[in-house]
C-alpha cells in the first residue's frame, strides 16, 4: 500500500492506474477504523480494480463544542489494518492541504432539504461540512465508485443526491451496518463508551427492532415514535430523535408509505450515536 498526503502525488499516482485502464473504488474515512469500515473495503473489491481510502478528520463537519479534539486518531493502527485488506493507496491530507484558504473562505456544497433535519438540525451545519469534503475528495480522487456504511442513512442519502444534482459519473454503493454480537451498529465514537454505558448503548438497536415489530401491527407513527422515545431515555441515554420516515424522502411517513426507515440519535455518555433500521410493509 502507497500512503500520500499531497494533492500532486496522489493525483500523479491514480494517473498510473487510469492509464492501465483500471477501475477505481475509494472508501473515505475520519480513521480510527474497525470491521465496519473494512466491509466498505470489501465492497470496493467487488466493483473496482484499485482501492483507495482516506483517512481525513474533517473540521468543516464539526460544531462548536464537539469532539474534533479529542477524535480518536490511530493512523498507524489503521495502516495496519489496510495493508492487511490488500488497500492500493491511502490519502492522509491536512487541514492545510484540503482548506489552504481556511474553512472562512472555503466554497461549499450543500443539499437543500435533506441537510437540515434530524442530524442536520441537530448539528448545524455538519452535513455542509460532509458534502463540501466529499465533494472534494470526489474531485481529487475520481473514482469509478465509492461505498458508504448505510449506519447514517440520512448522510448516504445526502450524498446520493450530491452526486445526481452535480452530475458526478460517481456510482454509491450503500454497505449494510455492522454491527457487534449485542447488536450495536460499529463507530470510532463506540471506543469513548464504557462498559456501562456500551451495554446502555444497545438498547438504541433494540428500539429500533421494537418499533419495526409494532409498526407490522400499527401504523399510529407519533404513538409508536412517542414509546420509542421513553424506552431509549428509560435506558439511560437521551433521545435526540427517533422517527419513522419514507425510505426514499425521508419525509414523515404516511400510511401510504410502504417502504419506510427508522432514523434515531442519541447521547449515552460523551458518545452521540446513530441508527436506523428499514422495513418494508406490506
């Protein structure tokens, strides 16, 4: 495996391999990485020639008063590990590199209506941050395809429609959660978890399963959001958001809705995590 940080070298390298006619995959990261984001790894293979990851903790993504200090960086630890998946090349730019001008000054994309619910009101401006980095790293890399972990649905979606808006010949493969044994969706912010609070944690999953189960008996969607609320905050974590949405828009569901996921957020201890479960009704 390559590592590079330079816009030149990494360019000057994926050059060598579109000139051998090889297809490119890329999977981008903040690091810290676990099973989760080696299935991405795996699902790069399947579709592309050369696999590419980035290991990059994105300012523009986090608010005043989150955790961009105290991110868990393991960079050797994450070599390690894509080295042993068989990565062609890592791409580990600086802040100085992907934003020379600052983040004041730096142009951005946004997509309008997805980026300002759920997580999008709850972390303002976090989802300009994700689009503005992965459009740009989009740029520089141009790969054929990339896969994103399905674990934040909402951001899969976002980026999606990125891609259909600017006209990026890009395809997103979208990679199911992975999750540990007691069902907890895999994150680099599980490791500020502890052991009290990882086994707090796992009713957020359990939830998720709950309201799947009673919405094949009811679709009173606020009774059933309402419940799903106090058994997340009766566990010891609190609610951000819990809601039952069209797949597709993310809208509120209907009861026209046949295709529906469960979006969820909550914090357990210094950790913020996310969920979300589809159903399908018939």
């Amino acid at each position: 495996m390559k590592t590079v940080n330079s816009i030149t070298e990494l360019r000057s390298v994926l050059k060598s391999f579109r000139d051998k006619g090889l297809t490119i995959g890329f999977v981008p990261t903040m690091g810290n990485l676990h099973q989760g984001h080696l299935s991405l790894i795996d699902a790069a293979k399947h579709h592309a020639d050369v696999i590419v990851a980035s290991i990059f903790v994105n300012p523009m993504q986090f608010g005043v008063n989150e955790d961009i200090d105290n991110y868990p960086r393991t960079l050797e630890q994450d070599q390690t590990k894509l080295i042993a998946a068989n990565v062609d090349v890592l791409f580990t730019p600086t802040p100085e590199i992907v934003y020379p001008k600052g983040l004041d000054k730096q142009t951005f994309v946004e997509v309008p209506g997805l980026s300002g619910s759920y997580c999008g009101e709850s972390r303002k401006g976090h989802f300009r941050g994700v689009t503005t980095i992965v459009c740009k790293l989009f740029n520089l890399v141009q790969p054929d395809i990339a896969c994103f972990g399905l674990k934040d649905f909402q951001q899969v979606q976002m980026i999606q429609t990125m891609v259909e808006d600017l006209s990026m010949p890009i395809q997103i493969v979208p990679v199911a959660t992975k999750r540990e044994v007691s069902g907890l969706a895999m994150s680099s912010r599980n490791s500020y978890l502890t052991a009290t609070e990882k086994q707090q944690a796992t009713h957020l999953y359990q939830t998720l399963q709950w309201v799947k189960h009673r919405l094949s008996e009811s679709q009173d969607f606020e009774h059933i959001e309402m419940i799903a609320r106090s058994k997340i905050d009766a566990s010891g974590m609190r609610t951000d958001y819990i809601d039952i949405c069209n797949a597709k828009t993310l809208e509120p569901a209907t009861v026209e809705d046949k295709e529906l996921v469960v979006l969820a957020a909550a914090h357990c201890g210094k950790a913020r995590l996310i969920d979300n479960i589809q159903i399908e009704l018939n």
